[in-house]
C-alpha cells in the first residue's frame, strides 16, 4: 500500500510500484507534502522501459528523482528480455559501478577522476515489478542533446573519457580481485543470445532486412545490405557468445545520444555522465566505442576525426590506468583495438542499422512502433516497420544514417565483403581457412604483444604428412620481435568432418594441450623432478575449441632446433630408444597421477574420447574398412602371406572391442594414440639425438601402454631393426619407466610389472597387426598419390574415402616401399610368435 498520495502521471504504475517508491521515498529525510509524477521525454526516447520524473516537495526541502519502470505486458517483457535487463541494471548500479568508484578512492584517485554515474536511490528487482530510482541529473544542470543530430568532436571525446575510464576499473578489477571481476563477469552475460537464438528471431530477419532495404534507394548501397543482414546478425551472436579472453571489460553496451547527459558551463562542454546500464556485458572495448560512434555521429565528422578519436581513446584509457600501476600498451595494447575494431565492424553495422529503423522516427512514428511492441512484441513491431508510412524528414534522415554508416565501415574498417587478408594484414596461402578461424588467429597473434606488421601464413607440409588437419607455420613480423607458430586448422565440411569425426580428435587435443600435459608437468615440478627429465611439448598459444571452426596454435619447435625424420626411412635403434624414453616419462605420469589424485586422472579419462571405439561401434566404418583388405592382399605377393593379411584390417574392431571389454584399468594411461614418425619431433646435439617432443594428441585416450610402443615400433622401424633389438626395447623401455616412477617413490615392478608388459604385448599383438596393415596403405604413398586421396576426402562422406584409399594405385616405389613393410610385420610376428596369440 502507498504511503504516500501520488499525483500526476500515475499511467503504468501499479501498487507494488508505488509502495516501494514510498519507502524510498521515505528513506530520504524529507518532511514530505507532495508527490508529483511527470513523464519523461517522449516516444522514441526509450523503447524498454517507461520512464518518470518524480517531484517530491516537502517542508523542510524538495527533490526530483527519475523513476525507470519495467512493463508488466508479458509479451514485451518476453519479447524484449525485461527481466535480464533490469536485473543487469540492478547488478550495475549497486555492485559493479560502485566497486568501481572505491577502487578508485582506495588508489586515492582525484575525486574529478572518479567514474560519475547516477546515484541509485533504490531499485526493486521483484518481477515484473521492476523498478529503478535514480538521481535525476537535471537538477545538476545536466541536459540530454538532440538524438537526431550529429554529436560534436568534443561530445565524443568526453563520452570516450568515460568509456576508458569504465574499461580501465575493469582491467585494474581483474588484477587486484580476479575472483570479483569473474563473479561480476559472470552475473553480466550477454543479452543478444536471448534474443537472437530464438526461432521467432530467425524468422523476422527478413523483415529487419526489408525495413532497411525500404528506406536505402541507392543499388550501391542496397548491394551492401542484400542478403547481408544474416550474416551481419550471426557475427554479432557470435561475439556476444565467443571467448572475449584477457582483452575483455564490463561495457555499457548501448551508449546511444539518449544514454548519456551533457553538462555545458556557457558554451563549454564540462562533463558527461552515461545512463541505462540494461544491456551491460562482458565484452571487448572496442564494441562500446564502435557503438558510440556508429550510432551518434554522422559520416562527415567520422571521416575528419575518427582516427584522432582511437588515439584518444587509448591515451585515455592508459592515464586512468596509470593511477593503479598499470600501463595500457600491456593491459590493451593499441594493435589490439585496432584489431577488435575492424572485427566488430560486421556485428556493428548490423545492429546500427537495425537502430536505425527505429531512431529515424520521430515521435508520432515511434509511438505506433511502441504500440506494436505492446501488442505482438518488438519483433512483430520490426515486422510492421518496413510498411510503416513515414515522414519525409524521417525518410530523409533514416536514408542519411544508413547512407553513412556503410560509407563509414567501407573507409575506416573491414564490413563482409571486403578482402580478410588485408583486414589483418595476412599475406600468403590461408585458403581453406574459415573467417571464424582468421579471426581467432588474429587475436591470439596480438596477444603475443609484437606490434605486429604482418603475418605471413606457408604450407611447410607435404600432401600425407598429416590427415587430421590442415597445418600451417605462420611467421609473424613485429616491430618487437619476430616469431613463428604452427596452426591446425580443422576442416569446416559437414561430411569431412562427420567421416574422420573431427569434432571429438580436436576435442582431445584440446584437452591435452590445456589440461593433461600441464598437470603431469606439474607433477613433475612438485616432486622435484631435473628440468631435463621433464616431459617435452610444444607450447600452445591458444586453442579455439568451437566446432566447426577448431583452431589449435601451437609452438614452432623448428625454431628450438627440432627436426622431422623421413617418414619412408626405418627409425634406427638410437631413436627409438629416444622415444621409448619419452613414452615412459609420459605413462609414468598417468601412474602418478591416479596414485596422487584419482579424482582428476579419472576426469582426464573421461573427457578423452576413444575415436577407435567410436568406429568400431559404427557399421558404415566396419563396412566400409572391409574394401582395404582386398587392396593389402594385392600388394603382397605369395598365398601364405595373403592368408595371413586376409580380413584382418576389417576384422580390428572387433578386436577393439573385445581388447576394450577385458582391459584392465590398474594398469591403463593416458596413451599418445598415434606415434608414427612424423608426430615425434627430434632435437639432435652434435648430430645425435638427444631429445624427442610427441606432436599430435589428437588418438590420446585411456589405454594400455603397449599400446603406443607396439604402434610406434610397427610403423616406424623394419624388419631387421626389429630383430636385433625389440626384447631390448622393452626392457629400456620398462627401465626408463621405474627410473621416471622412482621420483614419486613408486616402482614399476608394482605398479607396471615386466611380466605384464610382456603378456600385453602378446594380447595387444593382434591389434596393431590390423592397424600397421591399414597404415600401410596410406603412409607409404608418395605425395602425388596422397593429394589425390586427400582430394577426394573434400567433400566426401566416408564410403568414398575408403573406395579411394582402396582403388587409388601405388606407383612402382611406393608399392615397392609398401610390400616392404608388409612384409616385414609378418616376418617380425611370426619370429616373435604374436600369430600363436591372434583369436585369444
């Protein structure tokens, strides 16, 4: 019940309103008269909330404060996500802004410094009775400027000192108190994905896109627009829901004329203050300023000083950080911005043109459009819009805005149709590379902090080399310093990816790179372990793990003096002992970890996806397999031989299957999957080899540890290699293993025992048999014949792979090399007795 008797405009306003303006009322030590309600602005002015101006008289003193009011219509509420407005509202204006403010004041900030916002007198976030009350900056002698005209050099600058120092509290929050900044980050998701996911949304596109085409007349412009504002509406989703990374900041979001209040002395401006904080986020900088300046300033003051304005903006942002210690080329480097400018160009036009359509109106107009909106919701009002007969003036004006918004992304930033390599200045071969995938590339560049010149993308691998991906080495020329990355770049087609199931191997991958090998590195740390002993990979600079557009950027090993061996020669005895070693290092860690913390090696197990499993338990890839049998037996030359390979390829899953149900798990690791030669890098010293780094975990999974040394030594070394050294191996390989556990305190003979190893040879012998057939007839291919397989897998499902891999004739040498092999793996299985073992 109200306290109080309200007069005026008491339009929209319920008891539940009125009854908390009355103890906020209340709370304000005034001797209270009367209570007097007055609208604010008009249609147009604010399409989300109903806003009033309350006039309090009292005897001892008066006041005036502004009241933001939700509407309690479910469509509008629904349509227009009220709820999460006023509650990012409600979360801005009593934690983060005044967190922000005592930030400053603990550095002992000038108070002329302090972020200036709007004092919250009282908000109730009780749905759908929302209610805002705030310091009605009038009073103060701040005014609100003509939404149609165009702001003015020093207006812009002033709203760009608010922007950076709101951005900045946001960098200092995330040094001093990491734990409050995510917390608040958290709280303060995008709205976009609320509105732009839903089905209704994808359904009005075309009207959005109608609403604009009606007013554009020009073919140059209207060619820009066409067929665009999909697209320009999915980027936008897709940066409101991407990984903003260590660049990201609490923005205001929708920093529009009619959200921000001027304060002039004469003819000078003094101070601007920003209001409605409903669509605040977590977000890159440079979409505030985008925003801001797409939306409130026309063409001709853009093209005179939008690149002084950038400058600005970051000078700004660097004295407000400078309070705290910090500096602004480390927090948010200049290249940065630049770079999230032209990314945010797409998102931005798209937006700005939709607000367009609704700004352009004046205030009969918008009326009708908020008449709509009460009715059937804001995408039924865009849906009207385009029909909608309009003013001259706004005809006028709405073709100018939309006229200069294009020609302004055209000359300063990057809009869709334009060249991506010269949006990041990339030079050489990046084809087949998405613009998902360009981007995330570029951002992860900038973060290396270089002041980059260019980047320089080179095909280093031959056609075979790798099947899983595209890799590239990308060479990065910065005025700091130079450097070089390897990129795997996942494949974009549906039938590509679904036939080699692309999704789970660089979903392994990922979780390798970013928390497996860490861990069992860190364990080594913990213990003590020498530095040389320590388990070697490639440093992963960033990993974008967003099906369809997987990205893996890892270190260039090349660059600390690795090599890559010649997949067509037979690893000698030194080598593979190199790489037995590595294998011990790595199995041994699993060991450790399961001892050490069996929570997180089992969260490691169950995030790593079997992909062998996955195709045994898949009838078209055990159909399908069965066409590589006949092309092995062809390559060998007596019947006994083609006896012993018959079927065997097809018959591996269910192999798979049975190995899978009988495993034992005390004795299973987290295994590489699939060591050939060219995913084990080598560091020679003086020309030996000293050091091997395993590449490519994209096969790892829980398995048995022969596992990976049966894969390696059937598919990397020959016949006669294998014949003097292989029981060696094993032993090297099961010393290394308890001189690796020995740093732990454990011992192989009780966690790993040798009597063990031996019998999982035996039982994992059948295995890898059907595996090294398979590999043979892909790995020992010259480069001609494999670009022509892996021609035929662009767009193919799985049934026309297998047909190539099968029909696709070897040449005299890579024949020759291939029977070679064959033969050789039967001589090895044979004289070791692994066939006695096949069927058990």
């Amino acid at each position: 019940m109200a306290q109080y008797k309200f007069e005026g405009d008491i339009s929209n306003l319920n008891e539940h309103h009125l009854a908390f303006m009355s103890k906020v009322i209340s709370q304000q030590d005034i001797e209270v008269k009367t209570v007097t309600i007055h609208p604010v602005g008009e249609a147009g002015d604010n399409y989300v909330a109903n806003v009033k101006r309350v006039h309090i008289e009292g005897t001892n003193r008066s006041m005036k404060m502004i009241v933001k009011i939700a509407p309690t219509n479910e469509v509008i509420r629904k349509s227009m996500q009220i709820d999460a407005a006023f509650n990012r509202e409600q979360i801005m204006y009593t934690e983060v802004l005044p967190k922000f403010v005592s930030l400053q004041k603990t550095a002992e900030v000038p108070e002329e410094q302090h972020l200036r916002y709007a004092k919250c007198y009282g908000s109730l976030d009780e749905a759908p009775n929302e209610v805002i009350m705030l310091e009605d900056l009038s009073e103060s002698d701040f005014v609100m400027l003509d939404k149609h005209t165009s702001l003015t050099d020093e207006c812009v600058k002033s709203i760009l000192q608010n922007f950076a120092n709101l951005h900045s509290l946001s960098f200092v929050l995330k040094k001093q108190e990491p734990d409050t900044f995510d917390y608040l980050r958290s709280k303060l998701t995008s709205l976009w994905p609320l509105v732009a996911e839903t089905p209704e949304f994808t359904a009005h596109i075309e009207y959005i896109e109608g609403a604009v085409l009606s007013v554009l007349d020009d073919e140059v412009y209207r060619s820009v627009v066409r067929n665009k504002i999909p697209d320009m509406f999915k980027s936008m989703l897709k940066v409101s829901k991407g990984d903003v990374g260590k660049h990201g900041v609490i923005i205001q979001a929708d920093a529009w004329t009619n959200n921000v209040m001027f304060k002039y002395v004469g003819d000078t401006l003094v101070q601007s203050i920003m209001i409605d904080y409903q669509l605040s986020y977590h977000q890159s900088p440079a979409m505030d300023i985008l925003y801001m300046i797409f939306n409130c300033t026309d063409h001709e003051a853009r093209s005179k000083n939008f690149y002084d304005w950038i400058d600005f903006y970051h000078s700004e942002l660097d004295k407000n950080l400078s309070n705290f210690g910090l500096k602004a080329n480390l927090v948010y480097p200049r290249d940065q911005l630049d770079a999230d400018l032209k990314r945010f160009t797409k998102p931005i036009l798209g937006l700005s043109l939709l607000l367009c359509t609704l700004l352009m109106r004046d205030a009969k107009e918008a009326s009708v459009v908020k008449e709509n909106m009460n009715v059937g919701g804001f995408l039924d009002a865009v849906k009207s819009m385009g029909g909608q007969e309009l003013q001259k003036e706004s005809l006028a004006r709405g073709k100018k805005r939309m006229e200069d918004l294009i020609d302004s992304c055209l000359k300063f930033v990057t809009v869709a149709s334009t060249d991506t390599m010269a949006e990041y200045n990339f030079k050489g071969d990046f084809t087949n590379i998405s613009e998902r995938q360009l981007d995330y590339i570029n951002k992860v560049v900038l973060e290396q902090n270089l002041n980059v010149n260019k980047v320089v993308f080179n095909s280093f691998v031959q056609a075979g080399d790798n099947f899983g991906a595209n890799v590239r080495r990308i060479s990065i020329e910065g005025e700091n310093e130079n450097m070089k990355m390897i990129l795997k770049i996942a494949p974009v087609d549906d039938i590509v990816r679904k036939s080699t199931f692309t999704e789970h191997l660089f979903h392994n991958e990922h979780v390798m790179y970013t928390e497996v090998l860490p861990k069992l590195v860190a364990l080594q740390k913990a213990a003590g372990v020498p530095e040389e002993y320590y388990l070697r990979y490639a440093k992963c600079y960033g990993i974008l793990n967003e099906p369809p557009n997987e990205v893996i950027m890892l270190e260039d090993l090349k660059e600390s003096g690795h090599i890559m061996l010649d997949k067509y020669e037979p690893l000698n005895d030194d080598v593979v002992r190199n790489i037995l070693k590595t294998f011990a290092i790595f199995h041994s860690l699993s060991h450790v970890l399961k001892s050490k913390e069996p929570a997180t090696y089992k969260c490691f197990e169950i995030k790593l996806r079997d992909v062998w499993a996955m195709m045994a338990t898949n009838p078209e890839y055990t159909k399908n397999f069965s066409t590589l049998d006949d092309a092995v037996v062809l390559m060998v030359d007596n019947d006994n031989h083609r006896n012993i390979v018959k079927n065997k390829i097809s018959n591996m899953f269910n192999v798979i299957l049975k190995l899978k149900g009988e495993e034992n798990r005390k004795y299973s690791v987290i295994q590489h999957g699939d060591a050939w030669t060219n995913n084990i890098l080598f560091k020679l010293v003086d020309g030996v080899v000293r050091f091997s780094a395993m590449i490519d975990y994209q096969g790892s999974r829980r398995n048995n540890p022969v596992m990976d040394i049966l894969y390696m030594i059937f598919n990397c070394t020959d016949y006669e290699t294998r014949k003097d050294n292989f029981y060696n191996w094993l032993d090297y390989y099961h010393s290394e293993l308890d001189k690796s556990l020995s740093y732990f305190g454990l011992k192989a003979d009780a966690v790993y025992p040798r009597d063990q190893l031996n019998a999982d040879v035996k039982k994992y012998s059948e295995l890898v048999f059907g595996i090294a057939l398979f590999t043979c007839n892909i790995l020992n291919r010259d480069v001609n014949e494999t670009k022509e397989i892996i021609d035929s897998m662009e767009h193919s499902g799985l049934t026309e792979l297998m047909t190539s891999l099968a029909n696709t004739k070897m040449t005299g040498e890579s024949e020759k090399r291939a029977r070679k092999r064959i033969e050789g793996l039967i001589a090895s299985y044979a004289e070791f007795g692994f066939f006695d073992h096949f069927g058990n």
